[in-house]
C-alpha cells in the first residue's frame, strides 16, 4: 500500500494540462466490443480503473496496440465468450465498476452476457435496477445468484421498445444506449442522462454507424443497425480534474493556468466556483486561476446561506462536491454542502475536522463548512483516502496545511487521477510517494 508524505503551505505556479476524462473512458473502451473494426482512442488516462478494464477487455480477446503514451488501438473481431465462464474475469470484472457497462455490447452483439457484482468506491448504495429493468424491456432475461453474486443475462433477441428511466443513470444510459444500438426496429429512452460523456459516446457510435438522435437530450432515439464498423475517438479533457485543480489553486493561494479544458463542455462547474468567491479567467479554451489570499463565498439573493447540492447533468456533478466541501473550508463564510446521491461520501469530512476545519456534519447527506478565512490555517495529520475524489480533496487539504501530512491508501486517488504527484510536484508541490 502506497501513501503521500505531503509538506504543505507551498505556492504553486504554472500550466497544467488535464487528463482523458476516466468517466468516458470507461464508456467509450466498453464501446469497442460493438465492432470488429478496428477503433482508435486518443487521450486515454493512465489511471487504474481504466488500465483494469483495459486488461479485462485483451483477456476477452480483444487485440489491443499501444500507439503511444494516450493512444490505443482496439480490435474486437475475435470475442473469446467462453472466458465469461471463468473465475477469472467475475473477480477481474467484480474489482472494477465500470466493467457492468460491457454487458451492453455483449448483449447487442453476442446475445448473451455475464458478470460478477461490479465493484468501486464505497461512498453508499449504487444499485443495478436502471441497467437490467431497461435490458429487460429490450427482450433480455436474466437470473441473479445470489450466493455467488453473479448475473446471467440472456439477449439473443433484443427488440426496440420505449422506456422511461427511473434515474437519469450515465452508465445506466450508456450501456443501454449500447445494447440498443444494435436491437431490432426502434428504441426510445426517456430521462436519459445527458451529460457529455453519454454526449460522447453517442457521437462515437453514430461514427460507427449507429443511428441515434436527441444527443446531448433526455429524450434518445435509437433505429437498430445490423452491425458497426471502426472509427477514431478522442476523449474530452476530465471535468473532475479541471475543477479540482481550480479548488487547489484556491486553497494553496496559487496562479495556475489549465490548459485546453473546453469550456463550453464544463457546463455550471465554472460558476459554481465562482459563487465560491475564486477568480476565474477564461483565456480562449484555458482558465488562469491567479493567487487569491482570500475568497468570499456568495449568499443567497434574500441573504440566506448558499447551498451547492450536486444534481444531473447540467447540474452540478456529484464528483466535484468533496472538493468544493474542502475548498469551503478557507472561504470567507458559510456553505452548505447537499451530497443527494451518495450517503457515504461525506464521512471523510472527520479528517478535515482534525485538520482543524470548521465542519457540521449535518447527517449523511449535509455537511455545513464555516469558513476561516485562512486565520486558522489547517495543520498536517495523517489520514487515510477513503475514495478517489475524497482522497484528492484530502490531498488538497494536505498541500494548504501547516506541516507534513502522510495521506496513505493512496491507490484510490491511482484509480482517477494520473501521475498526480509528479505533474503538482511539477508545479512547485512538495509530494513524496512512499510504500
């Protein structure tokens, strides 16, 4: 097990360009099991989760060719179905959520599909029910065995039908927009996610020949096509990424440029943070965060306290409320945090409170951050990531505090953020990786 030994109170300065986005990586890597052409992905992040699934698909049989250090090209024409069968990809595919979105293509172009209950981060309940309910209104049966926790699902006949989602679910949407692609006649899904990822995978399959519209709706329209071809795909830089390195120029008082974000696919990420009291600089496709001593959170227009909730897209994503929690904590003023998703995802808000941050933890859900203004700076501890985007607003924490903190099971952050020591370490950070 890996941890960081983190001296805070340095100032960071320069340009930092984000990664591939992970969340669209998962979809879009799923996607390449649909065709057996060749399908070439740009700008893939080197994270954990993505060089799982990565290993998951070569060990189905996929051919996979590293062009280059964010390149890879996929060719599917030879599926091995019979490793479904073995122990090997359940525990491979039970270690990685974002596996559960295979079962799409598998379903659309093989009639048949297996997994093992997905794993993840475990910040409360993500269940299963917008995946299978909408297979099964496609035609798909499946059986659940409980005692070994494996889903077997039957597709051999997929047919196009309407459905209205019970949650606007993105990996629920994508593999379903997946498993449509290739159905019989014409499927309509209602209370689709619409969040740039499902954006661009849509577009990536339309690419390949599927036939879908109401991109970037909730409301997708997909006619059934008998096969896909290859295609060339580039990821949008990771949202999650450009908003935490906001948040960390805000809270370490730095002047940091993010280069190429696209910001007219960033949606309210940059007011929200603005609301937040922090200076941003649209430059063309770059924001310049200068050095802030001090940020002021916004009230509400009747003087109440500003409540940020996370909510679908084009809400505010749920990824980025640790970080807006953490950067709360050397605000002027007071912010309510609303976490509606997840109802473990603030529990780490007990480190920040040792930290000496100033915290109601209001109930699962609700956390109160009472500004300080940086007249009590937070001070070192050590402290244990409990997920990716809670250890990454820990590490935040760490690089603003007095002293050195040790953040250990560091492997979390691994699992969504690339070489993030190395490119702050660039930046003047003082972040030394340990075993």
């Amino acid at each position: 097990m890996a941890s960081f030994r983190v001296k805070g109170g340095q100032k960071l300065r320069g340009e930092i360009i984000p990664q591939g986005a992970k969340n669209e990586a998962l979809q879009v890597l799923c996607a390449v099991l649909l065709s057996p052409e060749d399908i070439t992905i740009e700008k893939i992040p080197n994270i954990r989760d993505v060089n799982k699934l990565i290993e998951l698909l070569g060990d189905m049989g996929v051919k996979i060719t590293k062009n280059g250090p964010e390149s890879y090209t996929f060719n599917a024409a030879n599926i091995n179905l019979e490793y479904l069968e073995t122990s090997d990809f359940l525990d491979k595919a039970s270690a990685l959520r974002g596996s559960v979105m295979i079962l799409g293509p598998l379903l659309a172009r093989f009639g048949k599909g297996k997994i093992s209950k997905p794993g993840g981060d475990k910040i409360g309940r993500r269940r299963m029910d917008t995946h299978f309910t909408g297979f099964q209104k496609l035609g798909a049966t499946f059986h659940y065995d409980k005692k070994k926790e494996i889903y077997h699902i039957d597709g051999s006949e997929l047919q196009g039908c309407y459905m209205l989602l019970d949650e606007a679910s993105v990996t629920g949407t994508a593999n379903l927009v997946m498993a449509a692609v290739m159905a019989k006649g014409k499927t309509t899904i209602y209370n689709a996610a619409c969040e740039p990822y499902i954006q661009q995978l849509c577009a990536m399959l339309n690419r390949m020949g599927a036939k879908i519209s109401g991109v970037g709706s909730n409301l997708l329209e997909i006619e059934g096509v008998a096969t896909l071809k290859g295609t060339t795909h580039t990821l949008l830089p990771d949202m999650i990424e450009i908003g935490s390195f906001i948040g960390l120029a805000a809270m370490t008082q730095s002047e940091i440029t993010i280069k190429d974000v696209q910001v007219d696919r960033l949606g309210i990420i940059p007011e929200i943070f603005r609301r937040m009291g922090i200076k941003l600089e649209i430059k063309g496709d770059d924001i310049h965060i200068p050095a802030q001593k001090h940020y002021e959170i916004e009230t509400f227009i009747d003087g109440s306290i500003l409540t940020i909730a996370d909510a679908i897209w084009p809400g505010f994503t749920p990824d980025l409320l640790s970080i807006v929690l953490v950067t709360a904590t050397q605000s002027k003023g007071t912010v309510l945090v609303h976490q509606k998703m997840f109802e473990s995802r603030l529990f780490f808000v007990d480190k920040l409170i040792d930290m000496g941050a100033q915290i109601i933890l209001c109930d699962p859900h609700r956390a109160t951050v009472i500004g300080l203004d940086r007249k009590y700076p937070l001070r070192g501890i050590r402290m244990t990531s409990p997920d990716i985007r809670a250890g990454v607003a820990l590490l935040i924490a760490a690089l603003s505090a007095e002293g050195t903190s040790v953040i250990d099971n560091v492997e979390q952050i691994d699992r969504g953020y690339q070489y993030i020591d190395q490119r702050l370490n660039a930046l003047g950070a003082s972040i030394q990786r340990i075993d």
